[in-house]
C-alpha cells in the first residue's frame, strides 16, 4: 500500500493506494478521512526513458502533441498531453534539448514507460 494525500473539490484526503501490477494499475484505493491540514505533497516522478527520453508516467491516449521534431526545447517545457481517465496529464521535458523524434501521434494508445519524445 502506498500513502496519498489528495484534493477533491477543495476536501483533502488521506488514501492508501493499492498497486497489484508493474505497470501501474491501480486495483484499490481506500479513504482514511479527511485530512486536518491542507498541506500539498509533491510526488513528482521522472518521466525518463533508456537513454534519457521522455517515456509516459502512465497509460493513456496522446491528445496532443506541442513540440515537432527538431523544435529547441527548455526545461519544464510541456511536450505531450495525455488523457488517462477523462484526466489531461501534462508531460513536461526534465531537461533542456533538441526533439530529434517522437514516436507517438495524436489519438495512439500508450502504456506506462513507453517513449513518448527523444531527445
């Protein structure tokens, strides 16, 4: 089980988070209760593929594309969004660089850990 704080529409919440499978399925989550702070955790993960491209954090439909290939790209810059659950995620570049490919197009299924740009 894992421990998350989250937020619903202005209500904080502890939950514990089940993970049965490696590629991060989520198979159970259950409600502590309310939390009494407002306290935001930071749970960024690297999205960093072999050879230091940008994989995908989860498994998702691209929605859009917001670089091209040979595009200059600078740290924090948003390259990919995908939607996983009617939820948009934004996937940001961990570093400056030039895109040399991006095997992905608008509308692919992708899993958790697939190469979404290469820098």
């Amino acid at each position: 089980m894992e421990k998350m704080r989250i937020k619903v529409n202005g209500k904080v919440y502890d939950v514990e988070v089940e993970v049965l499978s490696s590629d991060g399925a989520v198979s159970n989550i259950v409600n502590n209760s309310a939390a009494e702070t407002q306290a935001p955790i930071s749970r960024k993960k690297k999205t960093v593929a072999s050879g230091g491209d940008i994989a995908s954090p989860i498994a998702g439909v691209v929605k859009e594309i917001k670089v091209k290939v040979g595009d200059s790209v600078e740290e924090n810059q948003l390259l990919v969004v995908l939607e996983a659950m009617k939820m948009n995620t934004n996937i940001l570049s961990d570093r400056a660089g030039e895109v040399k490919e991006i095997p992905v197009n608008i509308g692919d299924n992708v899993a958790m850990g697939q190469t979404l740009v290469i820098f």
